[in-house]
C-alpha cells in the first residue's frame, strides 16, 4: 500500500498541494485554487486510471504529435520538442515493461502520464499541454483507439465470413429443412442456411466500415470547449495522427460520444446475430435434432451427468450479447441529459466500451476457431425431411400451374395434409387415386415436383435456395471479399 503523506506549500500568492507518495513528489495539475486536500475517498470515486491506463498508447502518441506542432508553432524549441518526445517514448516503454506504477491521485492516464514527464524532465514538461485540454485529449485518444479496434473487429467479421463462404460451398448437397416459428417449413440446402448468415455478418462488417467516416475526426486543438488562443496548425496533427478531416465545431467535439454510441450499437447488431447463430447450433446439438456434432475441443461435460456433452461457447455468446446490449444502454443513458460540454459523467464512457471491445472480438474469434470443427449429420438431416410435410407448398403451386386459384389449391393441400396425418402417410406417399378424390388436376407429374431436390430447384427467383441462385451468392461473397483486400 501507498503510505502518502500531504503538505500544503505556501508560495507567496498560490496554494500548491502536493502527494509525497514512496518519495516522489506528485503534484495535483490543478490544484491552485484549492485550499483543502482532496479526500482519500473523493480520489478513490473520482479515479479513472484504473481502466483508462488502457489508454496509454494513445495518450503518448497524441502527447508526441501536440508536442511536435508546438514546435512547429514555435511554443517549444526542437531542443524542447525532441526531450519532451524522448521522455514520452522513455515513459511509454517503462509502462510496456511493468516498471511504472500510476497514481490515483492523478486521476486518469493523461494526469499521470504529465505527471510522470514532470518528475522526469521538470519545468519544461509543464509546457506540454499549452493549446490543449483533458477534455480533447481524452476526445482524440477515444478515438484513436476506436479506429484501431474498429478494424480489428472488421478483420475478425472478415475471417468467419470466409469460414461460412467455405462450409456452404462444402456442403451444396445437404438438403435439410428450413423452418417458420420453429416448425418445418420448406426444404432448403444447408449452404443456403449458411449463406443467410453471411448476409447478416456482411451488414455488419459495413456497418463498422461506415462507422469509421465519423470516427475519423481529428478533434485535437478544440481545447476546452471553445477553441485555444494559439494558432494551432490542426492540419499538422491531423496527418500527424492519420485521420480523414479535422473537426469544426470546438464544443461538439469534446462533448461528442456519437462514434462510441454507433460502436456500441454496431456491436449489439453483431452480437444479435451471433446469439441466432449459437441459439440454431445449440438446438442442432441436442439429440432431438442432431444435426450437428460439436468438437470435443469447444464443448464441457457435466460434474454430476458423464453422459453430457454441453454447447457451452455457444450458449455464452448468447449470454454476452445481452451484456453488450447493457453497455449500449449505459451509454445511451449517460448522454441523454448531459448539457454541453464535457461533464464528468462522460467518465463512465469507457469501461462499457472497453468490455465490448473484448467481447465481441473474442466471440469472432472463438466462432472462427469451432465452425470449421462441426460436423454435419447430413443422414439426420434428410431423414428428417419426411416429416413435417415440407413440400405442401409445392403441391398448391403444382396445381396453380394447372389453373386452380391459390386459395382454392391452398386450401386444397391444407385438406390433404390433414387426411394424410389420418392415414399416417407423407403427401409423397398418398397414391394417384388417393389425390384424385381431392381434384381432378392431379397426375404422375404431381411425384416429380414433390421430390424434395426439385422442390429447392423449382424456387427460381433471384435470392431464392436454387442452386443456380446459391452459386450466385458464392460468387457476389467472393466479390466482397475481393474489394475488401484492394
């Protein structure tokens, strides 16, 4: 534990409060005006740096590039400039290499990293935040690790989107059925069934794509809220930093929160569709449905029941979805009712955003890693085609193409279906005669279209489970991913 003491200096017209903490000196940046030392549980609530230590990397980077705009400007002079920056590359690596403990009492990762470049280099580390503000230094430093996370996330979207791409060409000649509130409905491929959910992760993937224009903003320079009275070159940081354009508006950019809002939001799309997935896999998984075989390497077993094999990875992404969706409610709720600009409240910006960050990284990962380990039971599949009456759909068409109204066939086939659960008997087995007493319209044709092959191969329109159609949307994911890497 830190044994602290506190004096409070007298200099002539100020107060300066001071922490003497393992014998360094820390001083409290803004302590002028104060009389009183802080409470050693105000500095315990009032604390960020045990989670926005995080940050630290950003902080440094956007430190070094202020620092060289200052000199640019003529605030520092290049001797200045390049001990500020060694300094700051000196501290960064002693955080990399554990050697660099921070301090509540500064509060947060920018404090204390101006406080550890002070007690290093004195005076001149004061001059540092000349121009600049903690409340858009934490503005770009969000940012920036939002951009460089945001992509990561993209890159993981990119890898399961692959491993879906190549499970549904594997596996074109699996026919299983497709289901409507739960209950069979129509036969489908499996690639088809795969596809779907490409669809999905695509919408997402340009989601977080789009999300970065508005990211991109290069809002160091804003100051507090209203600008400084130094003639940045913003231009500078802005290529400094590598972002797309410089913002315009000094109060929106320190009291915007909107990129990490979308992030959130983006981030609970994601997790929604991962959740249907895991959900769809999990019901495969059971012995009623066995579909599907999980590897023994993403599955659990029972501590009491040695019989079980448990989908525990994919019932914990459906667990976590609705964690993120709580991280974007915190953060929706922490800006509804805040007036401009910054307000402390905006702290609690992070930690959420932190966790969903780790979240839906590590669910892409792990999903990328089990797929292409599952095993499709393709038999199970298609004996379970002939039950459920998945090609009544199929007969009412049959018989609108010999002229009967839809209704009227609709109706029809509804009749059908429930003579053939009296008789114990699929529609494919009820013989000519049978389906003759029903209508005229009926003859050998009616078995070929009820096959359930041809069923799929009858769907023709664009988007539809044909083949020709699945092929199609082989080759569009293809040219998705072939614009992604130009």
């Amino acid at each position: 534990m830190y044994q602290t003491k506190i004096k409070l200096c007298l200099d002539m017209k100020n107060y300066v409060l001071k922490h003497w903490i393992r014998g360094v000196e820390i001083v409290k940046l803004w302590a002028g005006r104060f009389k009183e030392e802080s409470s050693t549980l105000f500095d315990e609530f009032n604390e960020s740096i045990s989670f926005d230590k995080k940050l630290y990397k950003e902080d440094i980077r956007g430190s070094i590039a202020h620092c060289k705009m200052l000199n640019k400007i003529n605030i520092l002079t290049d001797k200045e400039s390049e001990k500020i920056q060694n300094c700051l590359k000196k501290i960064e690596s002693l955080i990399e290499e554990g050697k660099l403990e921070f301090s509540i009492e500064n509060e947060d990762i920018h404090m204390n990293i101006e406080s550890l470049l002070i007690d290093e280099i004195g005076e001149l580390g004061k001059k540092l935040h000349s121009g600049r503000s903690r409340n858009d230094q934490i503005a770009i430093d969000l940012r920036m690790f939002l951009l460089e996370k945001t992509n990561l996330i993209m890159d993981c979207i990119l890898s399961l989107l692959n491993i879906l791409l190549n499970i549904s060409e594997k596996n074109k000649k699996i026919i299983l059925p497709g289901y409507t509130h739960l209950q069979k409905a129509q036969p489908i491929r499996l690639s088809f069934y795969f596809m779907a959910y490409f669809q999905m992760l695509r919408r997402d993937y340009e989601r977080f794509e789009d999300s970065l224009k508005r990211t991109n903003s290069m809002v160091l320079g804003s100051g507090a809220l209203s600008g400084v009275p130094y003639k940045l070159d913003r231009e500078f940081l802005r290529d400094e930093l590598n972002f797309l354009y410089i913002s315009e508006n000094a109060l929106d950019s320190v009291s915007d929160r909107d990129f990490i809002i979308e992030f959130q939001s983006n981030s609970s799309i994601l997790m929604m569709h991962l959740s249907r997935l895991s959900e769809e896999m999990i019901l495969w998984a059971t012995s009623e449905f066995n579909f599907i075989e999980i590897s023994d390497k993403h599955t659990t077993g029972s501590s009491i029941m040695p019989q079980k094999k448990n989908p525990d990875v994919f019932e914990l992404i459906r667990g976590k979805t609705g964690r993120v969706y709580g991280n974007l409610i915190s953060i929706l709720t922490v800006m509804k009712g805040l007036p401009l600009a910054y307000n402390k409240d905006m702290q609690e910006d992070k930690e959420s955003l932190f966790d969903s960050v780790v979240t839906v990284e590590r669910s892409l990962k792990i999903l990328s890693e089990m797929m292409p380990e599952i095993k499709f039971n393709s038999q199970r599949m298609s004996n379970s085609l002939k039950s459920g009456f998945l090609n009544a759909t199929d007969m009412a068409d049959y018989l609108v193409s010999k002229g009967m109204e839809f209704r009227n066939a609709h109706k029809l086939v509804g009749e059908l279906v429930s003579y053939s659960l009296d008789n114990n008997k699929s529609l494919e087995e009820l013989e000519l005669n049978e389906l003759k007493a029903f209508s005229k319209l009926f003859d050998d044709e009616i078995y070929n279209r009820l096959s359930f092959e041809n069923s799929i191969e009858s769907k023709i329109s664009f988007g539809s489970s044909s083949i020709e159609n699945v092929e199609k949307s082989f080759l569009s994911a293809k040219k998705f991913f072939l614009d992604k890497r130009k």
